[in-house]
C-alpha cells in the first residue's frame, strides 16, 4: 500500500466569489491519483455561527473542528481517504476519495460524528478516477503554493522571536536559463528598490542564479507581496523564484 506522508497545510481564497479557507494534505500530490480510490465523497457540515466571513467562528468553529476530527477518524478507520476541508459561505466541507461503496457508509460516518447533536448536514459521490478535485481545486494554485512556503518561513521567524514589524534585508534568490538577457530583470529589480548581490551564478543545469536584497518588514506577510513581484518579474525573461531569507531581529537588537 502507499505510504501517504502527513503534510497538512491551508491557505486562504475564495470559492464562488466568497472568502474561504482550504486545508488539505499536500502528502497526496505526489501520488494521485490512487487506483484503489476512485470515487469522490462529499460531506458538508452546517456552521451555525458563520460569522461575516461565512467560514465559522467560535464557539461553533471549536464544536465543528471537533466533529471533524471524529468523522475523518471513523471515515478512515473504514478505509476512505481524508484529503481535506473547505470552509465558505456556511458550510464546513470535509473531502474523502474512495470506492463506490463508501458512499452508503456516510450517513452512519456523520450520526456517529455529530453524537446527537442537531446541526445540518449534505453528503455527495461521484466518480473522479483522476481526482480532478483534489488536483484542480483543493490543490493551491502556484502563487497561494507560495503564499503558504511564505507564511512558514515567517511563523518560523515569529517562533523565534522575530519582530515581524521590523524592516531588514532580505536576499531573494531567482534561476534564470543560461542564455537569458538578464538585462531586463535586473534594471526592474533595481527600479524598485533591490540592490543586485554579486554576479550571476552557473548551475549544473546550465541555468544562472541571481541575488538581489531588499530590505522590507514581515508582518502581515508583505514579504509575499515581494516576493510575487519579482516572480512576476522573473517570469518574464524565463526565470524563476528560488526562496528567500533574512537575519532573525529580536527587540534586543
């Protein structure tokens, strides 16, 4: 059987033109679609306090993250995979693949979860051998995938005790084809206020790497802001972001 790794993660977007919030577990994408799973299974949650973002919020989001945690148990227990959730307009969302089978198992799955406790609920099946729904909508596009390497490296800094608020320099690294006429990146990068570190760099691959640095705050996470300008920058001429990083600044320094 494959060995699926837990690598839960979430990022914020919308659904429909509403604020939404998409956790699931990245662990699949390197191995979807499983063979032994081809039906997707549904079930949505009713929040009852959604708040003005419609995505939940306390006591009920505590209650329904509770309920979650006891369906996606017994869900799995009886063989179906938990990929993950969406919260939006009302409805916590909780997505499973599986057989066809499963489908008659959710209302039990659900009875069992919720305990007695009255709230709405909706199931649904269907077939997705491919598991489009995984891969084209829980699945982050490349700049919310960014967004969330973004807010890691910065939960990182603040576990640290990084002072988010402080500016600092901050090195980005971008990869471009070894042909390319880097002429234009770097006169945009420097328009906007980076300073070009050293000469390109060859890589094994033939391609060359550059470093600019910027001296810019965290919080909020303004740095993915930065950064998505210079990948749009980069993509122009070919190349693409490689990360950045910067020095901890505590309120000792």
């Amino acid at each position: 059987m494959t060995e699926i790794s837990d690598e839960w993660d979430f990022y914020p977007c919308r659904v429909d033109d509403k604020p939404a919030s998409i956790s699931l577990n990245l662990g699949y994408a390197r191995h979807a679609p499983l063979a032994g799973a081809p039906t997707l299974l549904l079930i949505g949650l009713q929040i009852k306090t959604p708040g003005d973002h419609g995505m939940g919020v306390d006591p009920d989001a505590s209650l329904l993250y509770e309920i979650e945690d006891r369906i996606s148990a017994d869900a799995q227990a009886r063989g179906l995979l938990y990929l993950g959730r969406v919260r939006t307009g009302g409805d916590w969302q909780l997505t499973f693949q599986g057989r066809p089978e499963h489908e008659a198992l959710l209302d039990d799955i659900i009875a069992q979860g919720l305990g007695g406790q009255g709230r709405g609920y909706r199931t649904g099946a269907q077939p997705d051998p491919q598991w489009t729904y995984y891969r084209d909508f829980l699945f982050p596009n490349a700049e919310r995938y960014q967004w969330m390497l973004d807010r890691r490296v910065v939960d990182q800094l603040a576990q640290r005790g990084d002072v988010l608020t402080a500016s600092r320099p901050v090195d980005h690294h971008l990869d471009f084809p070894g042909d390319a006429d880097l002429a234009p990146f770097l006169e945009a990068a420097r328009a906007r206020g980076f300073s070009v570190e050293g000469d390109p760099t060859p890589l094994d691959d033939g391609q060359v790497s550059v470093h600019v640095q910027r001296s810019d705050p965290l919080d909020g996470l303004q740095i993915h802001g930065v950064v998505m300008e210079l990948t749009e920058l980069a993509a122009a001429i070919g190349g693409v972001y490689d990360g950045w990083g910067c020095p901890v600044v505590t309120a000792s320094d």
